[in-house]
C-alpha cells in the first residue's frame, strides 16, 4: 500500500513535468534494455543523444528559445517554427527535398544490409539445422521426462540458400516466385527450398526519437501459384 502510494504520487509529479514527464506519455514504445557491457562499449557522446532525444531535452532552436538562450525557434533551412526534434528528424520540407532524410534512411539500412549478408553467408556454409516444432503429449497424470532444454533455432535454419536483396542502390523488386506486388520493403530475405520469406521495413518508432527495424514480416510456405500468394 505505501509503494503504491509513493508510485502514484511519482507518476502524478511526472505528469507535471513537460520534459522530464515525457515518459508517462509512451504508448505501445519498444522496450530496449541496455546490459552493463552494453553501455560501456557505447560512446559517452551516443548515450548522451540517446538520453536527451528521448526526453527531448537536445539543442534544438525551440528549446534554444524555451530556455532563453535565442530569440528565434525558426528552422535554419525552411524558416518555419517551432523547429522541434519532430520537425528536424522528419517534418523539414526543405530536408525532404534535398535528399537529408533519403541519405539518413540508406545509411542506416546499408548497415542493417551488411548486417544481414554476413549472417546469411555464415548460415548457409552450415549444415541445415531444420526448426523443431515438435509437440510431446502426455497422457493424465503422467510426469515430463526430464531433459535438456534444446536450443533455440533461428528461423533461417529452414533451408542453406537464402538471399538477401535490399532497396539500396537499385529499386527493390519481389522475386515473382513468391509474389506479384509493386511494394518495396527495404529488405527481403527468402529462400527458394523452404518457401520461406522475411520482409523487413525500417523506419522511425514513434515520435522520430529512435530509428529501427519496425515492421518485420515472416512467411512460410508461400503459394506456388502466384494468385494464391497473400504479401504483407
């Protein structure tokens, strides 16, 4: 009953606080947790933009103005105002015009690319681990054998031959053999002896603060007749 207490009072405290209180507007946020080792590989610099993008607490020019610091919370590029972080990371027409957002977005997604080829060359030089998704029934009464836990397979341990294709430096077109669409995921990984595909989309989360992997999209069995073939 006290913990709870204390815990509304907290919460009711942080309501009031425009910046500091931000959190208690979060919905639906990914949570990401960060391990010791984790912050210790990071750069000061990195957890510092981490920190002061979510709270909303960076140099921007309208928190420039807020905290009296300038006289204008015009945009250096469009002149309009108030130049927030939303505005910045993703609102700036003048940004959006000049290819800034396009060239953020392919930096990113050349590194998740990079990413995604070495793991998929890695696998495929391994002998094919299929997923056990096998489901032991026990009769009423009867105790589980004891045994060890068996290890978590990836979803790529279906098959050794996926391919990785991007939306980077040529425009991203599905394999007929899994779909006819005129969408263009960022990434897509399929394989042809699983009939196996994954799509990923990668984007801003939420209010433009953190920049991930949001939609990711797993397919097994897709149809061999392409007018059966539900993508996405």
């Amino acid at each position: 009953k006290v913990k709870s207490n204390i815990e509304h009072v907290r919460y009711v405290t942080a309501c009031q606080q425009p910046s500091q209180g931000r959190w208690t507007a979060w919905k639906d946020i990914e949570v990401r947790e960060l391990s010791w080792s984790e912050l210790w590989t990071v750069s000061d610099k990195r957890i510092s933009m981490m920190i002061k993008s979510a709270y909303d607490v960076l140099g921007t020019p309208a928190n420039l103005k807020k905290w009296n610091l300038q006289e204008s919370d015009q945009c250096v590029l469009c002149d309009k105002s108030p130049c927030n972080l939303k505005h910045i990371l993703s609102s700036c027409s003048v940004a959006l015009v000049g290819g800034r957002y396009t060239w953020r977005h392919d930096r990113v997604l050349k590194c998740i690319v990079s990413m995604s080829d070495s793991i998929v060359v890695e696998h495929n030089s391994k002998p094919n681990k299929p997923r056990n998704n096998a489901i032991v029934f026990l009769r009423k009464g009867q105790a589980p054998k004891s045994k060890a836990k068996a290890p978590r397979t990836s979803v790529l341990g279906s098959a050794d031959d996926w391919v990785v294709i991007s939306d980077l430096e040529t425009q991203l077109v599905v394999p007929r053999e899994i779909a006819i669409t005129s969408l263009r995921p960022d990434i897509v990984l399929w394989s042809r002896k699983g009939k196996a595909v994954v799509s990923t989309q990668s984007g801003h989360y939420g209010r433009g603060q953190r920049y991930v992997l949001n939609q990711i999209y797993i397919v097994h069995n897709y149809a061999n007749d392409l007018s059966q073939t539900v993508f996405f």
